[in-house]
C-alpha cells in the first residue's frame, strides 16, 4: 500500500511538472507582452503624470503671436480645453475612475470605457501635453534627441518633412504625434479626433514626445483653411527644450 501511494505521488508530481514546464512559456510572452507595452510609460508615470484639472499655462495668451495669435490662444485654452477637463471628471465620477491616480492609467486601457470617456479624457491629456510643447523662446532639440532624430529620419528636416506631411493630411479632425517606442525608436503617426498613441485602441502605441493639434478650432481665425500655413508656424514655437526632456525620460 505504502509503495502504491508512494508511486501515484510521484506519477502525479511528474504530470503537475510537465504541466508547469507547458504553461511557462506562455506565462513568460504573457509577462513580455505586458512589460513591453508598459515600459515607455514607467519615467512617465512618475515625471510626466497627468492630472484630471487644467493647468494654467506657462505664458500669456499673447506671447506665441505671430505664430499662433491671441484669440486663438484664449479661445482654444478657456472653451475647449476647458471643456475637455470638465467633462472628463464627469466620466470619471459617473464610470467610477479614481481621479487621484494619473489620467494615463484611463488612457492605457481606453476600450474598456465610454465614448465619453474616451473622447475626453484624449481631449484633455493631448491638449495638457500641447501646451506645454509650445513656447515663445527659440529652441532646438539637442543631445541623445537630436541624435535619435538624425538615425530614424535622416535629420531635423527629414523629420519636419514626415511629420507634417501626416498633419497635413489627416482627414478631418485629429493630431500627429513625434512617438518613441519601447526600444527608443522614433516614428510619426497620426491619431483621429482625440485619441493619441497610449490608447490601447491606436494603431501606433508608444509614448508621445509631442503632439501637433490639427482640428481647425486650433488655427482656423488666423490661417482659415490654410493648414499648411499653421503646421509650418508651428516648428518655429516647438518646445524642443520640454520635448527632450521627455525623451531623456525613456
């Protein structure tokens, strides 16, 4: 009897280990998959988190003219903008969304929320980050940025090139992105209405070091349907200074 029980314990030992040995791959891609679609985002988290309130901005109104002029400034800040803060806190409250910890917890699992949800809680992350990537004072990227510029578009103006032929077009409504992927990679991408690339549900993932503002409430009294006019202003009051900052952050 002591044999028996002593050979079904080691037959059912060997068995419960074959079938740890099957499961551990899985497990592991499972685990790589996870930390690799986070990994952009942990500096983030702690140097870059986004709060559900409006920041004020860091310069007046005024201070971007001619590039982009002062009604636009007020208008887009203290009507859309503002909009987006205060509806997405709506979301939050009615989809029960925990308001102290980072928007970006929101933004990375974005389908399992409402339209509402999902419309501003973009709509106030992309344009939180868009002002804080424009500034009145002439700056260049530098450094391991420049650097990363040069490897993946060839130069400062290969990537103005790219990036603004994805502003230009895309139809309608939405943003285009400088995006660093896990490995530093950088590539452009552009996202429709107020979606932006830590959505779960974007074609191109990744962490944005900036986003260009296409919808037309951005430029339209100053540039109408000129758009390209807009974009080509827009290089001229780049943050590049916050820009690298972030990407030193990977």
């Amino acid at each position: 009897m002591k044999q028996n029980s002593r050979r079904n314990f080691l037959q059912k030992s060997a068995k419960a280990g074959v079938a740890t040995l099957i499961a551990m791959p899985s497990i592991s891609s499972a685990m790589a998959a996870v930390g690799n679609s986070k990994n952009y985002t942990t500096n983030h988290a702690k140097l870059f988190a986004t709060g559900f309130d409006q920041q004020p901005l860091a310069y007046a109104y005024a201070a971007l003219e001619p590039s982009i002029d002062t009604t636009t400034m007020d208008i887009h800040y203290n009507k859309h903008a503002a909009t987006y803060s205060k509806n997405v806190k709506e979301a939050a409250a009615a989809e029960k969304v925990d308001m102290t910890k980072p928007l970006e917890e929101v933004l990375y699992k974005i389908s399992s929320y409402s339209v509402k949800m999902r419309n501003n809680a973009g709509g106030h992350y992309n344009h939180e980050l868009f002002w804080k990537c424009l500034t009145p004072t002439n700056t260049q990227p530098s450094g391991k940025l420049l650097a990363a510029i040069e490897k993946d578009f060839g130069s400062l103006d290969g990537l103005k090139k790219q990036l603004s032929e994805a502003a230009k077009n895309r139809f309608g409504s939405g943003w285009a992105w400088l995006v660093a992927t896990t490995d530093k990679k950088l590539i452009v991408s552009s996202t429709p209405n107020q979606d932006n690339p830590l959505m779960d549900i974007a074609e191109v993932k990744g962490f944005p070091l900036f986003g260009l503002d296409v919808w037309e409430h951005a430029y339209y009294l100053k540039y109408q349907n000129r758009r390209a006019d807009y974009i080509d202003s827009f290089w001229k009051v780049l943050n590049w200074n916050y820009v690298n900052e972030r990407f030193s952050s990977l």
